[in-house]
C-alpha cells in the first residue's frame, strides 16, 4: 500500500484584480448645483443613500421620474425597506423628493428644499437628553 496526498487545487481563488471605475462601464449625469446642495444639506446617512439611490435610478437612465420601489432601493442600499419608506417620506416632506402619482425624483430646484422640519434624529437626541437629565 501506498501513501499518496493529493492536493485539491480547484478551490483556490484566482487573483482577483482591484475595481476601477470606467466611464465606458457607465454614468450618472447630475449638474453640480443639485450635487453640491445634497452635500451641504443636513441629510441623514439613510436619507443621504436613498437621495443617490434615487437620482442613480432617474438620471441613470436619463429620467427625471420613475417608479422605483421601496425594494429596489433597498437592495441598492442595504437599508431595510421599511426604513427606505420612512427616509423617502421625510425628504417628500421636505421637498427633496418629488413624487407625481406612483413615481418619484429629485425635486432640482432645490431653493424649494426645506430643512425647518425637524429631523428624526434630533427629536430623538432631544428626548434622550431629557431622560438622562431626570435619572
């Protein structure tokens, strides 16, 4: 009897060679205004992902709406569904996000944008602090 290993090489990975984004592989027209507005607007993170989730989606393919769903964001985005509607509502409300019957967009005048309503996150901040204070 002998002993003979064989070695099972069909399992390792081949090199694998690092992304780089091409142009040729595809883009997304924005004008800088819009873009510079998104930044130095008081987004959260959620908001911020769904917002270029959103214009990716519309001026992608060269739309100003669509119907896109709360899914199809999600998977884009790896947000929860659920919180990609709650996101979606709270830039409708502030004028970000436009929708016209079962479609949606970038609102592009974004002198219309408004950021008086308050944001989740600082209602939060708010009441937590007041809790903390009372213990």
């Amino acid at each position: 009897m002998s002993n003979v290993a064989y070695a099972d090489f069909s399992n390792q990975r081949q090199q694998e060679r690092p992304k780089v984004a091409n142009l040729e592989d595809g883009y997304t027209r924005i004008a800088n205004d819009l873009l510079e507005a998104a930044m130095s607007s008081d987004l959260t993170a959620r908001q911020l992902k769904v917002f270029l989730a959103i214009v990716r989606k519309t001026y992608g393919f060269s739309k100003k709406l669509d119907r896109i769903t709360n899914t199809q964001i999600a998977s884009m985005t790896g947000i929860h569904h659920t919180h990609v509607c709650k996101a979606k509502n709270e830039m409708i409300a502030m004028n970000i996000v436009i929708s016209s019957g079962n479609q949606i967009g970038i609102n592009k005048s974004f002198n219309e944008w408004k950021f008086d309503i308050s944001q989740v996150s600082e209602t939060l901040a708010k009441s937590a602090n007041e809790r903390l204070a009372k213990v």
